[in-house]
C-alpha cells in the first residue's frame, strides 16, 4: 500500500505530515528523505533513478528500491541496515543511538578506481554511482549549492571587482541539478548571468522554478538581452541552449570577455555525462550506446577544445576558475596542455571557511510544511544576532527560493555554530514550535569529509590532497557520535579515481536520545576540518582549534 502511494513509478513522492509509516522517526526519516531525492521536483532523471550530477542515483534498481522502503518500514531501533551501491545488502544488530542505515556507495579499489571498470560493473547491474549527496539521501534540489556558489561568487567579486558585481557578466555551463544554481546565485549576487546548456530541457526546469529568468536558442538575442541588462546595471540571468563550446567560440569572436568564467557541465564523466560538441542529445545517447570509446574519446576532445576557449578569454582578462567537476583534467587527457593553468574554486575562494570548519549545512522539515522552515530561518536569526552575512542570506533566501520537494535550507555554518543551530532545531520539535522532525545533513563537499586532489584539497600546503584518510576518519567520527544515517562513497563531484568523501545525516525528532547525538555529530563533523586543515599547516586552522580547545597535535 505504502508503495502504491509514494513509490509508484513514475511519481515518486515523500510523505508529509506526522503520521508515521515507519516504526520510528529514526527510520521514516531515511525513508522520507530517499523518497524526496526521487520526487520529480528535486530529481534530474526519476525514471533511471537519476537524482543529480550526470548519473548520480538514489537506488541501484527498482527492486534495490522497493526492498530498501520495506526494510526501512520494518526496521527497529535495535538495528541498522546496509545498502552497498544502492541496494539493501544486509542487517545488523545496532542500538537507538547508532546510525540506522550504513551506505558505501560506488567505492573500488584504487588501481581498479577508473570509470571503464566501473561501467562495467555498472553494466552488470553490480554498483551505482552515487554523486555526493544521491546515494546517500540528502539532496534538496539546486538549492543545495546556492550559497555555496553565491558565496563564491560574492568572494571573487571581491577579490577582483571592490565587492560590486553590478554590471559585470559572469559566464558558465552546465544549468543541470547543481549548476542550475548558478543563475540564481549570479542574480543575488548582484550580477549579470549567461549560460549554456545543450538540453533545453534542463533549461526549462530552472525557468519552471525561478532560478533562471530568461531562454533562448539564440546566441544573438542572448547577447542582446546580458547586454542590455549590464548596461542598465539590472541584474538578469540568461540560458542559451548551446554547447558550451560553441558559446565561448561566439564570445571570443566577438571579443565579448566576460568578467568571470567558470563551467558546470557534468564533465566529471565522460561517458554519461559531458555531451560532445556537434551532437544532438538523441544523437549522443545512440553513440554512448553503440560506440562507448568513441563517444569518450569525442567527450575528451571536446573537453579540450571548451577548456582552450576558456584558457584564450583568460588571457583577455576573464577571471576564470574551474568549478568542481574536474574539466581541466579531462581536458587535459583531451589534448590541452594547459588545461590546469586556472586555478579550482576552493584554493581560489573556499579554503578559508573550510579552515573554520565551515561548510555546507542544511536542513529539511520532514513535516512537508514550508513554515517550520521559517521557523528555524528566525530562531537562526535570533540565535546568530552578530552574523550579519547570515541573516543576509536567509532573508534572501526566504524570498527567492522556492522549495522543491520537502521544504529544506542550506546555510554554511561552521564549528561551534552547527552544534547550536542544531540544539535550536531539536528544541522547536520537542516544544511543538515546528510541526515535525527535521533532519541536518550536508553536501560531502565540506571541510573535513573529502578528499579530492582536482577540487576540495587541490593544493593543500603541506602536498597531502590524496590523503583518504580523512574522509574515512570523518565517516568513522560520525558513526560514532550516531548520526541516524552515514555514507562513504568514491568518485562524487570529480569521478571515478579522484575523489573519496563521506556523508552525514543526522535527526532532531526533539527527544533526549536526539539531542545527546547532536551534540555529538554536530561537534565531532566541523571539528574534523579543522583537524585536517591543522595538521595540513593552515595558521587559520590552529587559531580555531584553540578558540574551541580541540585536542590537536
Ligand atoms: P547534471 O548532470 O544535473 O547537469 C549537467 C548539465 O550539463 C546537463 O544539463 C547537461 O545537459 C549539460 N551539458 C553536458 N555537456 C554539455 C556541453 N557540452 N555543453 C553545454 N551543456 C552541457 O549535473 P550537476 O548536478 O548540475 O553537476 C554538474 C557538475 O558540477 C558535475 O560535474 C558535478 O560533479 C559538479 N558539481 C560541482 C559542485 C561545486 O560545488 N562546485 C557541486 C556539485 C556538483
């Protein structure tokens, strides 16, 4: 019945209200939150399972699936499940403050870690990939990644415009589950958006929920349009359904240098996820089929061709970085040799927040009522009176995001502030002042849960941005301090081979138990960047440490 309802493909859906279907909130949490990565409102692809970032899926198959929902319905307190790539594995015995559910996502051994055996394997019906945040159950849509790619934004504006994007054109690719936050962030930001992407549809889903303003096919009427709007300093984000090369070749023809340059295309995979220059979406989709290596070896060209461009618009004077999805690399493999000549967001942005053991904290109201959202919007904005780029943040996000899915918030918190944020939530549940639990969670891009030499820990100052240890550290951490769900997956963001990073989510249903493993998750989680970014020699780092007295050495 339970199936029939909220898993009946194509319409999956997550339960609202407080009525339980599970046996506790420790397992309907998980369950609600699976659902909600499937919700066609949040997911890229629901009917391949696909929730975001090229292949990034919730569950292996639709029988991995169902047999999670009817473990997780039956699941104790006494227990926990195991999911290996996306499909229920096994149970084991636990107790109430240990993680309910146990997930490994997409991970190999490293001299088999590349995308061929992966495929194949795939192709088997043996793995899945599991992104960061697809296989691990806590995506919430585009705005996931709006205040990280806000702040990034705010921060090179910044560094290189005296703090003021009015006017300036920021220029990108890829407007897919995360990248389709570039728009908005642009326009909070102050600035003027144009962005590629070869699926109109893509498009169309960040015009249905308000994160892009305008599209078009048009290269013409799109310069027209970011034109005009620069030179009235309005802001204006527009998609131009393009390859993202042959955008760039337009600009360089036309001398137009955009102010900053960066690209969200899910060039992490060249196979399912980068689409070549020249073919159409159906064309691509036979040929990944039919030909494999040709289609790869046609992505990588390209890659290479869309990197030069960016490289000759640096050149001119665009500040160009790269975002997160290791372009420059396959591009390198393509045939540029230069590809690595700009630098990756973190080094150039982020690292310092990381250093503070901040990162990207977010939340979801299980109740499916948007105002226990605004409830914890205003209980942070009281509890956080002195952080102004806080509050900032949340009264615009209060009035641009429109939710997808379960109604959820991201802000980047950092040590001391999750724990209390966190203490805050489970008081508004235990005091009825939300209607029900919330879950915190996180991307797996944060401070101390990553490692992944092309992007969080590209140029770590003491050489050390393979080290994996950490991520299985912070995974570790977490099971430890009980999170009500834990996740280690390889190869999110940047691909198979480059990346091993580990997830968290954790639940305030307002009880005791909950609040003694907040206290514990939500120190234990921060404190790990800064454990990492100390013994790494960041100065910024140890100051922080001392500030909480963290046992460092
Ligand atoms: P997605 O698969 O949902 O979207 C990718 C988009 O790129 C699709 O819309 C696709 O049509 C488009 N695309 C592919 N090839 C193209 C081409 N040649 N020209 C123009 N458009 C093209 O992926 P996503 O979730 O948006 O993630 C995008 C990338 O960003 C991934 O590599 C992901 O790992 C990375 N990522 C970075 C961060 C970060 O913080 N920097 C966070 C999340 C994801």
């Amino acid at each position: 019945e339970f199936i029939k309802t909220y898993a009946n493909h194509p319409v999956y859906k997550a339960p609202r209200g407080m009525e339980l279907h599970a046996k506790s909130w420790q397992t309907e949490a998980p369950l609600r939150m699976l659902l909600n990565n499937l919700d066609g409102q949040v997911a890229e692809n629901p009917d391949e399972l696909v929730v975001y970032g090229g292949i990034g899926q919730a569950a292996r198959n639709p029988e991995s699936l169902r047999k999670i929902i009817e473990l997780l319905l039956e699941l104790d307190e006494y227990h926990s499940l195991l999911v290996q790539s996306g499909k229920p594995v096994g149970i084991i015995r636990s107790h109430p403050e240990a993680p309910r559910v146990l997930i490994a996502n997409s991970n190999l051994v490293p001299a088999w870690a590349t995308w061929d055996h992966f495929n194949e394997l795939r192709a088997k019906g043996l793995m899945m990939y599991g992104q960061m945040t697809a296989g691990s159950w806590i995506y919430i849509g585009s705005q996931g990644i709006l205040q990280g790619t806000y702040e990034t934004f705010v921060e090179c504006g910044v560094q290189h415009f005296n703090g003021d994007l009015t006017g300036k054109l920021i220029v990108s690719a890829g407007l897919g589950g995360m990248g389709g936050a570039q728009p908005l962030a642009a326009t909070m930001a102050g600035g003027v958006f144009l962005g590629a992407d070869v699926d109109e549809t893509r498009i169309q889903k960040r015009l249905d929920s308000q994160y892009i303003d305008r599209m078009t096919h048009s290269y013409e009427e799109a310069i027209a349009w970011v034109q005009e709007a620069m030179e009235k300093g309005e802001t204006l984000s527009v998609g131009l359904v393009s390859d993202a090369g042959d955008m760039l070749e337009k600009l360089l023809h036309a001398n137009i240098v955009p102010d900053m340059l960066t690209d969200q295309t899910s060039a992490h995979d060249p196979l399912n996820g980068y689409i070549p220059n020249g073919l159409s979406m159906t064309l691509a989709s036979v040929l990944r089929k039919t030909d494999p290596a040709e289609y790869k070896r046609l992505s990588l060209a390209s890659m290479a061709r869309h990197v030069g461009f960016m490289l000759e618009l640096q050149k001119r004077g665009a500040v160009t970085f790269d975002y997160g999805n290791n372009l420059r690399e396959f591009a390198r493999q393509g045939g540029e040799p230069n590809a690595f000549n700009f630098p990756g967001f973190t080094p150039a942005y982020i690292r310092p927040l990381f250093c503070e053991g901040k990162g990207p904290f977010r939340w979801v109201a299980l109740s499916g009522d948007p105002e226990d959202i605004f409830a914890t919007d205003n209980a942070l904005m009281e509890a956080f009176p002195e952080n102004k780029p806080l509050i900032n943040w949340l009264e615009k996000a209060q009035q641009k995001i429109s939710f997808q899915g379960l109604p959820a918030r991201i802000c980047w918190l950092g040590m001391g502030e999750r724990e209390k944020a966190g203490l805050i939530f489970n008081d508004l549940v235990k005091t009825g002042k939300v209607k029900g639990p919330i879950v915190i969670g996180r991307d797996h891009l944060d401070c101390g849960s990553v490692a992944s030499p092309n992007r969080e820990t590209e140029s770590m100052m003491d050489g050390s941005d393979a080290v994996s240890d950490w991520p299985l550290l912070n995974l570790m951490s977490n099971t430890a301090g009980g999170a009500t769900w834990v996740s280690f997956h390889h190869g999110g963001g940047v691909g198979m081979g480059y990346s091993q990073h580990a997830g968290m989510v954790v639940l305030a249903d307002g009880t005791d138990r909950a609040a003694t493993c907040l206290k514990r998750v939500l120190y234990n989680d921060p404190a790990m960047g800064i454990f990492r970014h100390t013994d790494a020699g960041y100065d910024k780092a140890k100051e922080w440490a001392e500030k909480f007295d963290l046992k460092v050495w």
